[in-house]
C-alpha cells in the first residue's frame, strides 16, 4: 500500500521571502502531472531523504509544472534546510502525489482566505482559482514584516491585488481585532478558510464562530501540536485491529500504534508523517467506534466515524473491523 512516488526535476528557484523559496518542478517522463483541486498537498523526499508535506501554490489549471514553497526551519530535522541547502536547478527529487484535506466550498457565496507566514501556500491555490471563476474572495496575508511576506510581487499584481489585503507587523494583542475586523462584514453564506501557525488559527476560528457555523470554517495544520487528549473512561489500553478483506484480527497495545500492528502481520499502511496531519494512512472503518487522534479530519469525517488515521489513532471499542 506504499504510495506511488513520481520522479521530478527542479526547473526554478525563486526566494519568495526571507527564509521562504518556492520550488517549480517537471515531471522526468515530460508528462502532465494529474489534475489537483485548490488546497492539496504533496509528499515531497529531499535529498536528505527526510519526507515532508507541502502544499502546491500554483495555478492548478497548471499541468506541466507544480509548485511548492519551503520555509528554512531552523529546528528542521533534514526535510526544510536539506531543499534549501542541497537543491538547486536541475536537481531530482521524488514527490507523491497530491492529497486535499483542504477544499474549496464550491457552493460558497464568498470566500475568506486567512493566511499567515507560509500558512499563504494552499491559500494561493485557491486564489487562482477563485480569480479564474470570477469568484467573490479575499486573501488575508499576515506576516511579520513585508520581507517575511511570500509571494508579493504575484499577490500585487492583477488578477490577485484586487483581492488581496496585506497585514504586517500585527503585534499579539492586536490580533483579535484584526481578525475580527476581516471577518466583520462577512456574509451569511460566506466561507472561512486558514492557515498558518495554530495560534493564529484558533483565533481565526474563535472568530469566525462568532457569524458563521463550524462546517463554513476550514482549516489546514502543517504540523501537529500536541496531540488531543483521550478521554479516559473512553479510551482501551488495547484493542484488536480486524481485516474485513481475510477476517485476520492484530492485538493494538498501549506501546504501538495501529500501523506497527499492522506491518507485524505483514499489512503495510502507507505513511507520510506519522503525527496525524497529513492523511497519507487514512483507511474507511467498517464497523466499530475510533478514538480520533488526528489533526486532518473534518468535522464530519470524524461525526461519521467511517475513516481513521491509523498513525495516530486508536480505538474506543474493543474491535475495530477495517477496510483493508
Ligand atoms: S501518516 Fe500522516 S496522518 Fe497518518
């Protein structure tokens, strides 16, 4: 079940911001990549061989080329500071192919998008294709300073500086009111999407809840924060992992998780980043009740009970019966 990885060549390099580049890459085999709605993202290995998910920022009418952007982390663990430091033009690279947790509301009558620091990369996605549909959006750039803020020189000319607001230097305690005041005269069948650091998210939420309902607020996370607490009288130690495919059951104990249950019996789920954030190991749920550990479901995903994360997730019955 290991995901099919798709050989690419580096094709361009621009720096976007400080510590932010954007990467315009080709496929090897010179055919089109597939067709992506606004918001995916990719898989994308290094030359470290570190792993990490981007979101592709370009115009997604786009085949010949996609386009990523990479935030130098300074903490980074290989994935970040290897694409930055180790690629250049003419570098191959494996990719994944693209996954949306992050899609636009086709049905909305207004799109808000709110973005901060790199959290701008699935939103410009969206951006092209809203313009394209002569759509009714606005894109909210935060960012530290006008050096820390991607994209400029595309976000400044039409089709998208109509659209666009630009927010620098907006210091902690003055969020709340700008956020609010983006959001203050949105309509009632408007649409909120953001992205960026949690902090910045949970207030966008916290203030859009104030006009709109959950399910007109989206949201994509790069990283997992910590991951939410299990309530205690509903979470088991262990559980059984049931194959609906053969009817082969795996013990899950405290110490594993459901994917290393799984590969001792032979079953390999594919995974990307093993926190719960990117979906690569998502799989349907046949019966029984998950525990949602994850980052990357939404609300209904998770009400329905019909998809789980197997990375991060557990179980609150004592079987759990997959699709696999
Ligand atoms: S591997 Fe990314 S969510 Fe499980």
């Amino acid at each position: 079940m290991q995901a099919q990885s798709l050989k690419v060549r580096v094709d361009a390099l621009r720096d976007e911001a400080h510590g932010v580049r954007s990467f315009s890459i080709s496929r090897l085999d010179g055919l089109p990549f597939e067709r992506y709605e606004p918001g995916a993202h990719i898989d994308v290995t290094s030359p470290s061989g570190v792993t990490r998910q981007y979101s592709l920022c370009g115009d997604p009418e786009r085949l010949d080329s996609q386009i990523f952007a990479v935030k130098k982390e300074e903490q980074s663990r290989g994935g970040s500071r290897s694409l930055h430091e180790e690629v250049s033009v003419g570098t191959e690279l494996s990719v994944g192919a693209p996954r949306n947790l992050f899609r636009l509301e086709e049905g909305a009558g207004e799109h808000i998008l709110m973005g901060a620091g790199i959290g701008i990369t699935p939103l410009l996605s969206m951006a092209y294709r809203l313009a394209a549909r002569q759509a009714r959006f606005t894109l909210h750039h935060f960012a530290r300073s006008e050096a820390h803020a991607a994209f400029m020189t595309l976000l400044t000319r039409e089709p998208f500086a109509r659209h666009v607001k630009l927010h620098f230097g907006v210091q902690p305690d003055e969020l709340k009111p700008a956020l609010d005041a983006c959001l203050r005269d949105a309509g009632a069948n408007a649409h909120v999407y953001t992205c960026g650091p949690s902090p910045f998210m949970d207030l966008v939420v916290a203030s859009a809840r104030q006009r709109l309902p959950a399910d007109a607020i989206h949201l994509e996370r790069f990283k997992a924060e910590t991951a939410p607490a299990p309530a205690a009288d509903a979470s088991l130690k262990s559980f059984d992992v049931q194959l609906a495919s053969s009817g082969q059951t795996v013990r899950v104990d405290a110490s594993t998780s459901i994917v290393a249950a799984l590969a001792s019996i032979g079953i390999e789920v594919d995974t990307s980043c093993g926190e719960g954030v990117c979906g690569t190991c998502m799989v349907d749920v046949i019966s029984g009740e998950p525990e949602h550990r994850d980052h990357c479901l939404s609300k209904a995903e998770r009400a329905s009970n019909s998809v789980i994360c197997c990375c991060v997730s557990r179980s609150r019955t004592p079987v759990l019966v997959l699709d696999l």
